[in-house]
C-alpha cells in the first residue's frame, strides 16, 4: 500500500515535469526558428539581382499622417492621412485575413538567401516621425500581435506643434518592443537632390543620432517621396544601409535591394478596398 501510494505521488511529478520539459522544448524551437531566420546569410549563398528580382514580392505598406482630416488639408494631402477609426479597422482587417507582419531583416534575409517566411507575410511602415504613428499606429498593431517599421526624419524628433513628433523616449520603446527604427533623412531632402555634404547631414548624422536612441544598428532607409537617383544607389552600401524603400514605381534592376517596394494606404480606401491593391500590386514575380 506504501508502495502504491510513493508511486502515485511520484507519477505525477514526473508528468509535470515532463510538460514543462515540453513547454521548454516548444519556446526553444521558436528561439531556434528565429536565429535560423538572423543566421542564415552564414549558412547560404547570396542570390543575385535576378534570382531577388524574380521571388515573391513582399506587401509592404506606407503610412504618413493618422488622424481626420481638416479644412486646411489639400486635396494630395489626403492620401497621407488616414482617419484613427479607418486605421484600426483596415489592421483589424489584416489580422483577421492572416497575414503576419515582417521585419526588414526578415525580408532581406528571404530576398538574398531564400530564407522562409510565415504564412502572408507583410511589413507596416510610417514614414516622419509623427506621434499619431506611435499613440494610434503602435498602439493598434500590438493589439493584433504585429511590429512596424518607423522611418524618422531626425529633424522633428520632439517637436510640438499643430502636427507634434515622437519623442526619443517613445522611439527608444519602439525599438525596445522589437519594432525597427530606420532612417528617413534630417529633413526629408529629395534624394535625387542629394549634394556630397548631403551625405553627411542627411545619412551619417541621422544614423548617428538614431543608433544613439536605440542603441541598435541603422540599417534600412526610406527615400522621401519615394524618389531615388540610380546613379547614387551605390553609395548607401556604402553609408551602411542593407536595403532601402521606395514607393510603388519600378524596382531598379541593379539594385533591388536598394528600391524596394511599398505602397501608400490611402484614407479613401475602404478596408476591402486595401485588401484588392495589396494582392494587385503584390502577388506576382518578376522573371
């Protein structure tokens, strides 16, 4: 009877030791999954410019502005604004069509290694640094589950006024809570534009002054406007950038890269209507 009763209480110790062993196991497999994803450019061969070319395209989307529309606003104004209301649902939307959001490193590790990607993979970006990006645009993707790409413009870091930008601390939170800080210029100078001090006061110090606040790395960079200047591509390997984003023109065949694409979700759009221009745009490759 003793000997019953030892075994009884130690058959369920070993039950519960072996389903926490099993949750560890589960949590080990998704920490191993993702440093496959960081680690595989040690592993693979880079693909070059037709094999990017020719993969998959990524959706990735563009926000500006997230708040209503005022009377001052001009007509082109309007597709950099959308209304807080019509935000939350075209996410809500995103989430509940199942697709999952991506980071830039994730991207470029599929784009030149063949890295694997989770199922309806997308990137949400903001471009200017505006606080609306971080008290509505953060604030509804992490209800879903989902991380953005915040492009700043150092130039209105803490600024306040009839449009108010984040703060260094709210960027430093982003970065914290594993969303990706980019590079969007000093002042959103035309990249087109660029003169050879340009590269200095619109490249090196902004990354300076952004790996400052987060304390990672600047990688990734979005053209103002979407305009770049083949001619120049070059030079932001050079200046460190990995890849860089354009808006919804042509990739640059020399330099995929560098002209990835993304497209505007305009504030006239319903969310069905944004649904239709993200399989439009994206879902065909480039032989």
């Amino acid at each position: 009877m003793k000997r019953f009763s030892l075994l009884a209480m130690v058959i369920p110790a070993l039950i519960g030791s072996c389903t926490a062993d099993s949750k560890k196991q589960v949590s080990q497999n998704k920490k191993d999954s993702t440093e496959i994803q960081v680690t595989d450019s040690v592993n693979r061969k880079a693909a070059d410019n037709k094999t990017i070319l020719a993969r998959r395209e990524v959706p990735v989307l563009c926000y500006h502005q997230i708040r209503n529309n005022i009377a001052s606003d001009s007509k082109r104004a309007h597709d950099d604004i959308i209304a807080p209301d019509k935000f939350r649902e075209h996410i809500k939307m995103l989430a509940d069509s199942g697709y999952h959001t991506i980071q830039p490193d994730q991207l470029y590790n599929y784009l030149v290694y063949g890295a694997k990607l989770p199922d309806k993979p997308i990137i949400i970006s903001f471009d200017d640094t505006d606080e609306d990006q971080f008290t509505v645009g953060n604030t509804t993707l992490k209800k879903y589950g989902f991380k953005g790409v915040y492009f700043i413009m150092t130039v209105s870091i803490g600024r306040k006024g009839r449009i108010s930008y984040m703060t260094k601390a709210q960027i430093k939170q982003l970065a914290d809570e594993g969303n990706t800080i980019a590079s969007h210029t000093y002042d959103h100078k035309n990249f087109a534009q660029f003169t050879e001090e340009d590269w200095k006061t619109q490249i090196d110090e902004p990354t300076r002054k952004l790996e400052e606040i987060t304390g990672k790395k600047i990688e990734y960079f979005a053209y103002p406007y979407g305009v770049y200047k083949s001619s120049t591509l070059h030079k932001l390997k050079e200046h460190g950038f990995k890849a860089a984003f354009i808006l919804s023109t042509a990739r640059d065949e020399q330099y995929p890269l560098l002209t990835i694409r993304r497209i505007i979700d305009p504030g006239r759009y319903t969310a069905k209507n944004l649904y239709y221009s993200i399989n439009k745009s994206f879902n065909k490759t480039k032989s």
